[in-house]
C-alpha cells in the first residue's frame, strides 16, 4: 500500500496494477478516517455522548463497508467502488427525502401532543436512533443493489 508516494500510486492506477481488493483497502481507510475527521471538533472531546456516538456509527459505518464489498466479490468482483459512489447519491437522496417528511411528522406530532413540557429538538436518544436508523437503512439498500448488480449467487437463488 502506497501512503505518502502519490506519484507512483498514480503511475500503478494508471497502469491498472491495483486490483479491487487494494482499492477497497485505499477507500475503506479514506472513509473511516474522513467519520472520525467529521466528527472531531473541540465540544466533541469532552461530549460522551458524541464519542459513543462516533463508535456506534464507526462500527455501522465499518460493517456496511465489509457487508458491501463481500457481497459485490461473491459476485463479480467488479468495480465496486464506482459502484458504492454511484448508488449512494440516489440512495442518499431518497433517505433525506424521506426521512425529513418522517422527521417533520414526528415534529409536528409531538408539538401538538406533549407541547408545553416537550421539546423535540433537544432529545438526543432521538437523535441517536435517528442518526444510526439513517446509516442502517443506507447501508441496507446499498448492499441490496450492489447484490443485483454483481448478479451474485444469492441473488439469483432467491428469485
């Protein structure tokens, strides 16, 4: 694995001498380390809540990966990261799409029937549900199209 030298790891993608195992390696290290990156501000290392948060989403986060590529080489073994960068837009849009009109009707909801002595806005268990939910669902979807797309074994078993 090549770390600091981007020339020659530019030179070997360029001459296809990285297989799909080494380039899941380089992404699956890039997208670890860019949740820690997101998650570490000042607040956060005195906040438990955070931490605990950042290790449950790390581990969802680490698991969808593996789940997601073991999936797509018990197939094909094909590109799996254009893959995972093309379906996560779709697959991104419709849970935001989706989960703001839950969100809005949980909101509303709870406005109406405990206002007075709730606040909605400052529960962070929903807020932890909500955020691990996001995460479970995406990485559910995603390894059900990568599944179809790899026309793996599974898949056609279970049709």
């Amino acid at each position: 694995m090549i770390i600091w030298n981007i020339e020659k790891l530019a030179l070997k993608l360029k001459n296809n001498e990285i297989t799909e195992k080494e380039k899941f390696i380089y992404f699956f290290i890039y997208i670890v380390l860019s949740g820690f990156v997101g998650y570490y501000t000042i607040e956060f290392a005195s906040n438990l809540q955070r931490m605990i948060e950042l290790l449950i989403t790390s581990i969802i986060t680490i698991l969808g990966l593996l789940f997601c590529f073991n999936i797509n080489q018990k197939g094909d073994g094909k590109v799996f990261i254009e893959r995972y960068i093309c379906l996560s837009l779709p697959i991104s849009i419709r849970i935001i799409v989706y989960g703001t009109l839950l969100y809005g009707l949980y909101m509303i909801i709870a406005l109406f029937t405990m206002s007075g002595y709730y606040d909605p806005t400052n529960d962070l268990l929903l807020d932890f549900v909500y955020t691990f939910l996001i995460q479970l669902v995406f990485y559910v979807l995603l390894y059900r199209w990568i599944r179809v797309i790899a026309n793996n074994k599974e898949n056609k078993n279970s049709q």
